[in-house]
C-alpha cells in the first residue's frame, strides 16, 4: 500500500526504511529538506491515492496538533490520520472528534522500539475503530516483529497511547531497579567486578531482559559511567501514568518512586542517573550530558 509519513526524525526515518524494505510505498515528509521526500504536507497528500493513509511522527502537544489541523484541511472523507508519536490519551480522543466531523478516521498508535527497531521491529499499540485499524494493517504487519507477538488492537481511540504510557512507566521502574543495583554492588569493597557481574545475569536469571543487555552494552563502552553526568530527563509519559494511577486510584509505589528519582537527579550528580542516562541512549539514542 502507500503511505505518508510525516516526521523523519531517529524513530520515522527508519520507520521508513523498515516499510519500504516489507514493499510498501512511503512518501516522507520532514521540515528538514534533507531528510523529505517532498516540499510540503500538501506535496505528500497530493502523491498519495485515496483512500489515503497518513501517519504523523512528531513531537507530542502543539507539533502534533498543528500537523493533524493541516492535514484536516488537505485530506478527504475515508482517509485516515496515524498519530504514532507519544501524545497523552486525552489528545486522541480530541483528534478524533476533530477528524471525524470531516468523515476522516483516526488511529492512535503507540511505537516502541528506539534506534533498534530498523532491523528488529517496532512494538505496537493501536487504538481506534476496527475498520480504520483495517485499512492500516499492512503498515503495522511491516513494523512489527517477527513472529506472533509485538503488536496490539489495544481498544478504542486512545487505548494505544495510553498503553505504552503504561508500558514506560513500567521501563522507568525497570530501569531505577537496576540503576540502584548496579550503584550498590558499585559501593561495596567485596564485589570488585561489577559489569562481569551485570554480564552473568544475562542468562538463567529471572531478571534477564533487553534492558539488561543494554546496561551491559553501556558498562563495556563505559565500565564505570565515569564518562557521564547523573541527569536523566523524563519525557512525560512518567508523569502522566502518575497522573492516571490518581484518577483510577490506582497505586503505583515502584513507577511513582522512579519518577521522583528522576527529578532527584537534577539537584545532584547521581550515580544511579548516569545508568538511566546511559540506558536511553542506549535504546532510544536519547542524548547525554557528558562531564565538564
């Protein structure tokens, strides 16, 4: 099938990539000249045959809005918007209403996969109506991993975003239990090889995971993280599982806690950020702040 896809950053290009390679046609579009495929939004909607599929990759809040708000004026009644970036759940179900008073459907898409996903695919959560998920299938059996996992009709329009809000706050207390592991067996005397010990976890442990993988990735480019500040920024979604576990009554002592050590991390130079700061940029290519 064809695809617009707006927004070419370090997750959409390979994106992409990755649909190209399973044999769809992708027109990109970026405000970076370099990396588009054409000029415009209307240049990508006017290259595309109805009914068109458009899948939005930008930074959440007033980027998404402004470019789901042009799209609104450029496609026609059957064709349907994706927002795949990491906009709050509550957007969707604005951007949804917005769309469908002009007959144009609406598919909320959580993507997780980082740097990685080019070559081992994206996991997906989608929210919407089953006949508008219908009609962007294709798209996401080429993003997905393979095999018979990896991707999710969550529910309705806003399931999608709200589960991997869910999903990484999850992978914030994921990654503070190592991170505090890791500072501890770092503090001792006794243990005096602590990245061969994070390496032997690897397998035949119940706390073996990609994370851990990556921590050991991180560890051998940097045995001791000296390289790097103990800052680690949050990107929102923290925040708003928070946020949710409050309005549901929900509580979320380990998620909660590893949010706050976060903001804990801004007032000191943390041994356990320089972990978390390493982690992300292991997964997501985040950026770190060095030492001066």
């Amino acid at each position: 099938m064809e695809l617009g896809l707006v927004g070419l950053g370090k997750m959409g290009g390979n994106m992409r990539e990755r649909i190209r390679r399973a044999g769809h046609t992708v027109i990109g579009y970026d405000r970076n000249p370099d990396l588009a495929d054409v000029s415009s939004l209307k240049e990508l909607v006017d290259g595309l045959q109805g009914p068109r599929v458009v899948w939005v990759m930008v930074p959440a809040g007033a980027a998404t809005q402004a470019t789901i708000d042009e799209l609104g004026e450029l496609l026609s009644e059957g064709d349907i918007v994706v927002d795949g970036g990491n906009s709050r759940w509550t957007d969707d179900e604005k951007h949804a209403e917005e769309l469908r008073a002009k007959g144009i459907g609406f598919v909320d898409c959580g993507v997780s996969g980082g740097v990685w996903g080019l070559e081992n695919g994206y996991a997906l959560m989608y929210g919407g109506d089953a006949e508008d998920v219908a009609k962007v299938q294709p798209i996401f059996d080429a993003l997905k991993p393979e095999g018979d996992f990896g991707s999710v009709h969550a529910g309705k329009v806003g399931a999608g975003h709200f589960a991997k809000m869910v999903h990484n706050g999850i992978e914030y207390a994921m990654m503070q239990a190592y991170a505090e592991g890791w500072e501890l067996l770092e503090k001792v005397d006794s243990v005096t090889d602590v990245r061969e010990v994070f390496r032997s976890w690897q397998e035949g442990t119940v706390i073996r995971s990609w994370l851990l993988d990556l921590a050991v990735n991180a560890l051998d480019d940097d045995e001791h993280l000296e390289k790097l500040r103990g800052f680690a920024a949050d990107s929102g979604e923290g925040r708003w599982t928070v946020e949710a576990a409050i309005d549901n009554a929900v509580p979320l002592p380990a998620i909660t806690a590893s949010l706050f050590a976060r903001f804990a991390s801004r007032q000191d130079d943390s041994p356990q950020m320089k972990m978390i700061a390493a982690l992300r940029n292991q997964f997501g290519g985040h950026a770190v702040e060095n030492k001066k």
